[in-house]
C-alpha cells in the first residue's frame, strides 16, 4: 500500500522541465505574446487563449520528454515569468548601487529573452506615474551630491534669510542742527549705503553625505516595496487570465 501511494506521488510531482522544453515554449509564447497577454473581448475569448495553450503544450510534448497537460506548461510559464523578473530588478538595483553587497546571481540566458520580451511593459518597469529604482539616483554620484548642496544652501537661506545676497541699506543722517537757523531753513540729509556680502556656500561634511546616503537608501526600499506588491498583483491578474487558482 506505502509503495502504491508512494509511486502515485512521484508521477503527481512530474518531471522537471528540461532545457529543451524551456527554450520551445519561450519561444512559443513569444509568437503568441499578443493574445496570451490580451485582456479578454470580443476578439480575445477565453476559449481563444485556452486553445492556444493547448497547441503549446501539443508542440512541447512533441519533444517526448514529459507528457505535460496545459496546466502544467501555463504554471511553468508563470514561474518562468516571475523569476525573470525577479533577476532582472536584483541586477537593476545591484547596478545603481555603490558596492559592499554580494553580487546577484547573473541573469540567465532564458531569463534576458523574456525580460527582452517584456521590457518596457509596467509588469517589469513599475507602474507608470510612479517613479522606479531607475529614477532613484545613485549614492555618492554627483547628482546626488549637488542635489544635498542645493538642499544645505535653501536651508542656510531659510534660517538666515536676513543675511543672504546682496543687499543695501540706506541710512538716513541728519545735519548737526544749527541754534542760529530758523525752523524755515531746511536740514540737510545725507545717506550711507551699507552692502551685506552674499553668504557663502556650506561646505558639505561628511556626516551630511551620510544622512542624505540614508534617506536614499530608505526611498530606494519604499520603491522596492511598492514594486513587490504590484508584482504580486500582476501575478494573480496574470493566474486569473489563464484560469488557474490563486496561491493565495
């Protein structure tokens, strides 16, 4: 009986997918990208889509590798997509970054068609309207260290406004009166310009690099996890499309 159910389960698990499978269905779902990825109308149906998928799992097992089902070439599919995508933002992020991580596992070869395939589509890029990691810009880079310059200068000018840029100011001084004049002659008047020199530029310390290193970092992670939800989003929009159950 132990050995019945244990042979059952073995053919449940399947075989994995071998290179040859991986690269025909890559390159199948990439002659059918339009209408997998279509969302569904009058022109794009369900029976449609499944009817493709049904071919692509016929071409598969053509191979004589596996007998696959339409479920299983589908799931892989996903999979395949969401570590695309997965390698494609560790090796965007380790590219921005300054060093003193690991280095991401290199990007497989599979992996650069389907990013190929999607690039540019909000599935890898982020949603549109909201800025990506891409827009972040890197620590210690010279975009980053004006930008903390120009944000010292404002400050200096909030806290000391009074005193920053050109200014001149004119004094008033009277004549020394005179006892002997009458109160018809008038008093003369003299005026003393006074320039205040423009406020130097703050020097940049360390320790502001430093703060201004951290508040990057931490919008680098706010984008990461806004980007981790979108995709997770995407992925459960992609199951429904397909007709497979949600793993969640």
């Amino acid at each position: 009986m132990n050995e019945e159910i244990k042979s059952k389960s073995v053919r449940n698990r399947g075989k994995n997918f071998d290179t040859r499978e991986i690269q025909l269905l890559t390159e199948l779902v990439e002659k059918n990208i339009e209408i997998i990825n279509s969302k569904f109308s009058n022109t794009v149906t369900n029976e449609k889509k499944k009817k493709i998928w049904e071919n692509i799992t016929i071409q598969i097992n053509a191979l004589g590798v596996a007998n696959r089902t339409a479920k299983e070439i589908k799931t892989k599919w996903i999979n395949m997509h969401q570590t695309a995508k997965k390698e494609y933002s560790e090796d965007k992020l380790y590219r921005r970054q300054t060093g003193g991580g690991p280095c991401p596992k290199p990007v497989s070869s599979i992996s650069e068609k389907i990013v190929d395939l999607f690039k540019g589509s909000p599935s890898f890029d982020g949603l549109s309207g909201f800025e990506t990691q891409s827009d972040v810009p890197p620590i210690n880079s010279p975009n980053t260290v004006n930008l903390l310059s120009d944000l010292l200068v404002t400050t200096e000018q909030q806290e000391n406004n009074s005193y920053m840029g050109l200014r001149v100011i004119e004094v008033e001084q009277s004549g020394a009166e005179d006892t002997t004049t009458t109160s018809n002659v008038p008093q003369s008047t003299e005026s003393t310009r006074f320039f205040c020199p423009p406020a130097k530029k703050p020097k940049i310390k360390p320790d502001d690099v430093t703060r201004m290193q951290y508040e990057v970092l931490k919008q680098q992670k706010k984008k990461l996890e806004e980007q981790t939800v979108y995709y997770h989003l995407m992925n459960k929009k992609l199951r429904m499309e397909m007709g497979l159950p949600n793993e969640d």
